[in-house]
C-alpha cells in the first residue's frame, strides 16, 4: 500500500517494555458476603482494609510528625536533613488549592462520532478502556483536525485537506511527552515529569496559553467532558515535605504547595510516597492551580470511569532501608486500592480504600459495575483470582471472590465487559475464561478454551464477540509470533475460538502492550495491529478474519479513522493511508 507523507516528525522508536508481573492471589473458587473471603492455603496475609482508611491529620504540627515518623525506614530523594518547618493552612489570597472552581460541564467524550453530523466526518478515537474516560495519547482528532505529539514538535493537520496547519516546538528540557488530551480548541500535553502545557489551536497556529508544574512524577491522567484529572505521585525532599507547583501564564509565575490540611493519612503506612489528584477544565482559558487531593499513599496504576478514579498500588516498590534506622515492612503481595469521587466537574473527594492480595497486570484488571469493584489478581505467578469489592463506608470489603484460574499460570489479560469477565492465563497454553459476575456475592467461572498460545489484549468486537491480541506458541509454550484471534463469547458457558490469523516469526505487536496501539472500526470491521515492521490491517465479517492489507515501512504506533481515510503514525511521521477503510 502506498501512503502520502504529511508531516514529517521524528518520532523516537517507542520500545514496548512489557513486565507482566505475577500479580494477585488466590483462591480456590470460594465466595462469601462477608469482609473476608476463606482464601486458598497459598494466599499471603494481607492488610486489613482498615489500613486503607484514611483521614485528615487533627493539624498541621500533626501531620509533620507523622509524616516524620514514617520517613525513619527510608531513603529519601536528595537525602540529608529534611527541613522541619511546619507548614501552616494556606493564608487567604494565597497560592493555594481551591481556587476558581473549575467551569464546564462533565459527559461522555466521543468515543468514536459515527454519525457524521454537523459536517464532521465519522472518526475513531483513542482506545480507552471505559468509554466515558478519555486517556492521553500520541494523537486526537475531532473529525476537523488530528493533533499529533512526537519527537518534541506538535502538529496539527487538517483531516480533510490532509495539509500541516500548524506546528510547535515543545519544551527540549523535559523529555518526551507522555501524551494529549484534547477539548475544542485546547490541548494538554503531559509529560512524565509533571509538568502540564495548556496549548490554544484557536489562532493561526499553536501558543502555549498556560503551564504547571510540580514536584514528583506523572502516574496518569483521565478526561471526562472538558474536565480532566490528573495524578501525580511525590515523595518527601530534604527542602520541603509537602508537593509545590508553580502555574506560568502570559509569563507570570505563582507558586504553592499542597494545603496540609488537604492531606488524608492512612491507619498503617506503606512508605512515604504521596498521591495527589488535580483538576484542570479545558474550556478555561488557561490552568488553574490544579486544586490538589493529597493522600499519603503510593500508586503506579489508574483507571476510571465516568464517576470514579481508582489508584491501584501493587507495592513492588517500597524503597531502601536507611543503614541503622530501622527495617523495611514486611513486603507484601497484595495491591491497595484508593477509589475518588470525580463525578461531577468540581473537586474529587476520597471515599474509600482496600485491599486484594497479588498484583495487577494493568488498569483492564479493575472494572466498577452496578457500584462493585472487580479486580483481577495474580499471586507468585501461581493461581489467580477475580476479586468483587463494595464500598462500606471509608473501605471497599471484599464481598465475592472466585479463584484457581490458571493454577501454575499467569494473568496475561483481563476484559470487562458488563456483568461478564473475560481473563486469559497461560504458561504453556492459553485457557480463556469467562467470568459471571452477576452476583457480586457469588462471582464463578462459567466456561472456558483452552488453546496454544496466548492473548495480552483482548476487545469487544460486539455481537457476542471478542478478539484477542497476543503469540502463537508450540505446546511447550515457546513463542511463535503475532497472533490475531476471534472468539464466540456469545453463550458463556460455551467459549469458542471462530478465527485466527498467525504472523510466523514477527516478533511482538506494540497492541499486546499498549492498547492505544490497537485500532477496531466496528463500521467496516477493519482491524489494524501494529507490527515490528509496518502494521496489518484485518477485516472481521462475522466468525471470519481475513487479510484487508499490509502498511509497509516503520514500525506503526497508532492508527485511527476519519472519514473514509485510515491515518497512521510513524517513526517517520503522520501519513494518510490509501487502504480502504
């Protein structure tokens, strides 16, 4: 297939880094409607839920102290003393959290426009897990125009002319972004070192209208409406406890730091880490000072929905021990969860916390449906589980589990979908199981396939159908290549694999890591999965997969539809495709 050139942007080649943690524990197939489940004999002991709850300290004097208290175990970044002045609630007119409440209102991002009102084409948007959650990506459109982030420089396309309309040179001292978000004529560009540029595409080319920045690391960010949250996670320095940011408008910098009296602390601390949550709407014209939600916790995985963030910390990474202070804590194998109230466009609020024992491999591990939480584990790469949690009151107990999926395996994927979960392990072959989770009480496993093999990404594909993402392999469990397969989940008592395409000695696809990767057009059934060279596009016609054509050239790192053109992104750039959508 041949592809016209539009913007020629180096992007550095992505190297797809997947480390499938065992994560999670469990149990033989036990439930209960109690806070605790009877594990499996192998399950570790884990926290007790109230270790979770958190709440603010009775005053500032008393959150250093404990926060002092807790340090002792551990390194901290830029070592040496630590300064002890105690901050005080943040003075009116000051600085500080809670500022201009942010404006807009919260809904449902387009997914994918498919009707091609109001002129604007119908066009696919990013692969996200929940509908209602917008994740940051390489790239946007909204059917008029696509943004792309790459190689330090942002352009901006027009999707029917196919012409650069405008270019920016980000930032050379901050590294490579993490991704955009995009809302009308804004967008934010994150990058993984918290710091945060609001760009304005209303005039003849991008201008970066607004930046923040602040102390520790981006985790993640979700967009619902025009409201986006953002999670960063910061540990204590030798000049300051407690975060600082600094928002720079029209050149005018003002700083401030997290509120103490905004920090909720834990019953049992796990380290010194701290998660803060901060809220930006894109319809302002420019960032506020993000009004932080500070707890003392740590957290690598996010997900959402339209209603709830949750923060998921597996704990792999608790610090080092300062010589003759005091021990680490006892490690443990189990995930903290930390769920926030983002309903709405105002400030989040922290509602409650828990705990499951093993790991997570990803945000499609967790799932809320109906007011339940489900939770996908793996303990020691042995046995794995799926875990129901309900809030009551600041906890989420564990009301339901079922275990023994995948004894002597691992989790390679999960997918929610509704009152169905679907989950794959494998060591030397690849049993699919499907997971009725009607009864959050009495969750069971209800059918399952075994096949050679296995998939790291599985996707609705609608009409009782599931496509899986991942390697052939020999019975022995040796990887053979890319593999594309379509289930029939129709029945779930009765999985069945309907189709399979294997690319024989191709290495990995960046889709079985990253599923911003994956492209599905329900419209046409066109299926696109990037490759070590170039990409593959399939065509999904009913239980049949079959070849639709090759994207030749650089290894692909995103596709999407707009209009009848299918787009794709580069090593060497944006390009619009000659293969019929």
């Amino acid at each position: 297939m041949t592809r016209r050139l539009v913007v020629p942007v180096a992007i550095p080649a992505l190297l797809a880094v997947c480390t499938l943690l065992a994560v999670c524990t469990l149990l033989g197939g036990c439930t209960t409607a109690g806070p605790r489940a009877t594990v499996h004999d192998r399950s570790p002991v884990v926290a007790e839920p109230a270790a979770l709850r958190l709440a603010p300290a009775d005053s500032c004097a008393a959150l250093m102290d404990d926060l002092r208290t807790a340090a002792q175990p551990w390194a901290l970044p830029d070592r040496g003393p630590i300064n002890d002045a105690v901050p005080g609630p943040a003075a009116p007119g000051a600085a500080a959290p809670g500022g201009a409440a942010p404006g807009g209102a919260a809904g449902a991002p387009d997914a994918a426009k498919t009707d091609g009102t109001d002129g604007v084409p119908a066009y696919s948007a990013t692969n996200t897990a929940e509908a209602y959650a917008d994740e940051p990506d390489l790239v946007k459109t909204d059917g008029r125009r696509i943004v792309a982030v790459s190689g330090g420089v942002l352009s901006v396309v027009d999707a029917g002319t196919r012409q650069v309309t405008g270019t920016l040179q980000l930032p050379v001292n901050t590294g490579q972004p993490s991704g955009l978000l995009l809302s009308g004529d804004s967008v934010l560009v994150l990058f993984p070192s918290t710091r945060l540029l609001l760009v304005d595409l209303a005039g003849a080319g991008p201008v970066v209208a607004s930046e923040y920045t602040m102390d520790g690391a981006l985790v993640d960010a979700r967009q619902v409406g025009t409201v986006v949250r953002v999670v960063v996670r910061s540990w204590p320095r030798q000049d300051d406890w407690l975060p600082r940011y600094t928002v720079t408008t029209h050149g005018r910098a003002t700083t401030g730091r997290v509120d103490c009296g905004r920090v909720q602390l834990p019953a049992q601390y796990s380290g010194t880490a701290m998660l803060s949550l901060l809220t930006f709407d894109l319809n302002e014209p420019a960032l506020s000072d993000g009004d932080p939600v500070t707890i003392v916790a740590d957290g690598q995985t996010v997900y959402a929905n339209g209603t709830s963030l949750y923060v998921a910390n597996g704990n792999q990474w608790l610090g080092w021990p300062r010589a003759g202070v005091a021990a680490l804590p006892q490690f443990a194998h189990q995930t903290d969860l930390y769920q926030f109230d983002i309903a709405g466009t105002g400030t989040p609020a922290y509602v409650a916390g828990g705990t499951v024992a093993g790991w997570v491999i990803n945000q499609y591990a967790l799932s809320e449906w109906n007011g339940h939480l489900r939770v996908a584990t793996t303990l020691d790469g042995a046995v794995s589980a799926v875990t129901v949690l309900a809030r009551d009151g600041g906890l989420l107990r564990p009301v339901g589990t079922v275990g023994g999926l995948g004894k002597g395996q691992r989790i390679y994927a999960v997918r929610f979908a509704g009152p169905v979960g679907y989950v794959v392990t494998f060591r030397q072959t690849d049993p699919l199981y499907t997971v009725d989770l009607r009864d959050p009480n009495h969750p069971a496993v209800t059918g399952q396939v075994e096949l050679d093999g296995y998939s790291a990404y599985l996707h609705p594909a609608g009409d009782g159908r599931l496509i899986g993402v991942g390697q052939a392999s020999t019975s022995q469990g040796r990887n053979l290549g890319v593999q594309v397969s379509l289930f029939d989940v129709a029945d779930p008592a009765r999985p069945a694999r309907l189709a399979r395409y294997d690319l024989p000695g191709s290495g990995h696809s960046l889709a079985e890591f990253d599923p911003h990767a994956f492209l599905f057009w329900p419209a046409t059934g066109l299926l696109v999965v990037p490759l070590r060279a170039g990409g593959l596009a399939l065509r999904v016609t009913g239980a049949a997969l079959a070849k639709a054509g090759d994207l030749r050239g650089r290894p692909l790192l995103r596709s999407l539809v707009v209009g009848t053109t299918l787009w794709t992104l580069t090593t060497a750039g944006l390009a619009a495709s000659d293969l019929p959508v």
